[in-house]
C-alpha cells in the first residue's frame, strides 16, 4: 500500500574559485571578505623590523617596537627628543623615489600616541627628470585622540614619477613635547587618485570571488548590498561593480555604480546590440551603502537601487540576456572591482515584485538560505560568517522542505540488474506510484517532517517505461 511521504531538496555549503587577498570587514549587517584591486605600495619596506632606518627622521630617534602595532608586525617607534623645532619624518628617505610609473599618487599612514600630539601629511611630485609638478599637497591638521590609531592621507592633483612624502608633527614645544612617545604603521604610497586597504608587501593581487552553478535562466532576481569604495570618489569617478552574472567573455550581465554618471547602471554585453541602461541620478560618496536588484523576466532587466535609509529608484530595458552559469562578486570583466564588502547577495528562481524587493531593502535583520524556498544561491549571510563561501541548491548536507507530500510505495531492493541502464549501484530501494511524477533527482523523499527522526532517502535516478509508468531508484541515508 502507498504511503505518504514529504519532499526535500538538498543544499549546502560550495566554495569560490577565488585568488589575491581577502580582508574582512564590515557592510551592512555583518562582517564579509572585501573585493578590492591590485595594488602596489611603493614605500613598505621588505624588511618591516628595519622600516624606522630606511625612513628619515629629524628631531626625535626610532625604534622598532615588536609588541605593538596596527598589522602583527610591529610598528616604528618614534620619542620625540627635542633637537629640532620642526620634527618630521621622510619617506620613504630623503630622496625623492622614483616610481617608473607617471601617474596621480596617494599616501597614506596611521598614528597612534599616548598624547594629543598634531600631525600633517604632506605629499611633493617631480616629474622623471627631478624637475617639480604641482604644489605641496597637504591633508588636514590632525590633532590625535590618545590610545586610538588615526589614519592620515593625501592625494596629488597631478601626475608624477617621483615622490616623496613628509610626516610633520606640528606646533612642537620642547619644554611639553621632549621625549613623548608616537607609533606608525600602515605606511602607503600608491600610484592611484585615491587610495585602498594597506597591504603588508609591496604587490597585492586583486581580490577574485566567483560561484559555478548550472545554467540559469529567466526568471531570476539576485539582490546585493555593498559599501562604495574609495575610488567612486567625485575626483576618481571609478565604477563599482556590486555583481557580474556571467557566461562568457560577451555575454554577461553586470550591476554596477558608475561615478561618472552618479547612477547605478545594467549593462549586458554581448556581441549583439549591448542594453546599457540606468537609474535616475543616485550619488554615492565613498563608504556609502548601497541596496541593489537585478530582475529578469525574460524579456526585459529590471534594476532597482538605493542608498541605505533612503528611497530605491527603478528603471527597466528590454534585452536578450538569457542564460548565465558564473556569478562574480564585486567585480566585472572589465577589471573594476569594488573595493569594499559586498554581501546578501541573494539570487531568487522567480521574478520578485517591486513590493517585494521593497521588503527586502528594509529588512532590518540579515536574510538568509532558509528566508525563502525561492533563495537558490546566498553570499555573505549569517550561515557563511567569516568565510567567502556561499550556501546554494547545488551543495548537500542540508535539506529544505518542499512542503509537498507524495503517495509511493518503496520496497527495499539488493540493487539494480547487470542490464539495467540505473547508474547508481548504492540504490537500496524502488519506488513506484502514480506520484512518481513529482520526484526530481537528487531530491530527498522523507517519512516525516522531524528529520532527527525521519528515514530518508535520497533519489539518484528516475525512469519512465513507455505505457507503465514512472519509478525511481534511491538509497537510505
């Protein structure tokens, strides 16, 4: 006789091809990797115990200081000692360094003290022949909150090869300031118009996320939330792409906040007319949080947007992109990448409204796998904290209630004939019953809905005989 029976699909954990660095820090709701780009740091010294010799210093002495410091690697200690009105430091020396490369360039360090002692960062170009371009360029005049690290930075407004970059301590008086103490880490010169995260060698590769399902097509959502990184900055003008869903080399479709135009823009290529489209004018500054959708019904792309506590904005284009295997995170084919977290990177197997998609731009707790039987694929939820994988149809491990139940009958088998054309040699049990129809492989078949008590069986392959009907093979988990 046939019994009844409840229906589950597997999923669980899967890992990225990924490569280059991976930090962590914080988006909207938790702490996941951060996708940023190649970077070269033309001041960190190989040697970091050495850093406070190869940097010139004047009205104070250095040391290294292996117990303390940003990065778990020490930092320079610095006493100021007094024999100088104007004590600064130079790097990466006296010199101007030559960098081989005419470009904008950013420096950037941070301080730490015991005492409110105020600092200036100046940065001062040449060009290849030693001669001067441009001015001094100067941050403010930070004047440090003690016990707390304090990051300094400065951009040129021209190009340069050479450089070199002062630290001053301001408004030093010997009868006060003789013998106080200060440290510095993370010290940065990049060949950019803004800057990125420290690296701790002198090259850092880019940071490259990316998830392999099996092709999927209309309909579809996949919803994000990423930080804006620095290099969206009105002078930059950067694009930060939030995700890429990709199939080959021209045909894929990216998400992405294009400074230039201070809108958020769809852009699918493909060696086909390309539909590039945007939002209405949406203006992100650097470390601004932004809420993004991308829908596809088949027919049309439908992008919404929004900065976090504000509206979302929409817009929609016809197009032809149909099918996708690849999801890249923070990053496109164009080499652009985000340079910031991005996480809740959700796709759904179904078109979401624009209720829907409302609703999820102002949840106020994280979504996750489990939020909704339509989510196939999540990154950057609470099951994956602390790592950069995702949780997707396409892993084991877990299983998620279909809420249907089936009538079958299974009867336990020693295994399938020599002639049988079943491929799975471990089935332990057949089923048949009009309900057979229902079945998917790879699906869970279970007694009851507790699964800590349940029997269950997984479906490793399903045939139809012309006229008879439909069975399946499957083993006792």
């Amino acid at each position: 006789m046939p019994s009844t029976y409840h229906l589950y699909q597997g999923f669980g954990q899967i890992s990225p091809a990924e490569s280059g660095t991976n930090l962590f820090s914080k988006c909207k709701y938790s702490v996941v990797p951060t996708i940023q780009e190649s970077t070269i740091n033309r001041i960190y010294s190989f040697d970091s115990t050495s850093d406070y010799l190869t940097f010139t210093t004047t009205g104070m002495v250095g040391y290294y200081d292996s117990q303390f410091g940003m990065r778990g690697v020490g930092s320079s200690r610095y006493i100021l000692d007094g024999s100088s009105p104007t004590p600064n430091i130079k790097y990466p020396s006296s010199n101007y360094y030559s960098t081989g490369v005419d470009s904008y360039k950013t420096g950037s360090l941070y301080v730490y003290s015991d005492h409110a002692l105020q600092f200036r960062l100046d940065l001062q170009l040449q060009a290849n022949d030693g001669s001067a371009v441009g001015s001094t360029y100067s941050s403010s005049n930070i004047t440090l909150t003690p016990k707390q690290w304090t990051r300094l930075e400065i951009t040129s407004a021209v190009n340069g090869v050479r450089f070199l970059m002062t630290l001053n301590i301001l408004n030093f008086n010997s009868a006060t300031d003789s013998g106080k103490t200060f440290y510095v880490d993370s010290v940065q010169l990049e060949d950019k118009r803004y800057s990125t995260s420290f690296h701790n060698s002198s090259t850092r590769g880019a940071s490259q996320i990316e998830f392999t399902l099996p092709k999927q097509g209309p309909d579809y959502t996949v919803v994000a939330w990423a930080k804006i990184g620095n290099h969206a900055s009105s002078a930059a003008a950067g694009v930060a792409p939030f995700f890429t869903l990709y199939n080959g080399s021209t045909d894929y479709a990216t998400i992405q906040y294009s400074e230039a135009v201070t809108k958020v823009q769809a852009f699918k290529d493909d060696t086909d007319p390309n539909t590039d489209f945007a939002t209405s004018a949406l203006d992100c500054d650097p470390g601004d949080l932004v809420f993004v959708a991308l829908v596809n019904d088949g027919l049309n792309l439908t992008i919404y947007a929004g900065k976090n506590g504000g509206s979302l904005l929409t817009a929609s284009q016809s197009t032809d992109f149909s099918v996708f295997d690849t999801i890249m995170i923070g990053r496109n084919p164009s080499s652009n990448y985000m340079n910031g977290p991005v996480e809740q990177v959700l796709m759904y197997k179904k078109v979401l409204t624009q209720a829907e998609v409302q609703s999820i731009f102002d949840s106020a707790t994280p979504l996750d796998y489990s939020s909704s039987t339509d989510i196939v694929f999540a990154y950057g939820t609470p099951s994956t904290l602390g790592t950069s994988k995702a949780i997707s149809y396409t892993g084991s491990g877990s299983y998620r209630a279909q809420e249907r139940t089936v009538s079958l009958d299974i009867t336990s088998i020693a295994g399938a004939s020599s002639f049988s054309e079943y491929t799975g040699s471990n089935a332990t049990h057949i089923v048949d019953g009009s309900d057979c129809v229902k079945l998917e492989k790879n699906g869970f078949i279970a007694t009851g809905t507790d699964l800590t008590q349940a029997t269950i069986y997984k479906v490793t392959d399903i045939w139809e005989v012309t006229n008879a009907g439909r069975s399946a093979f499957v083993f006792k988990i």
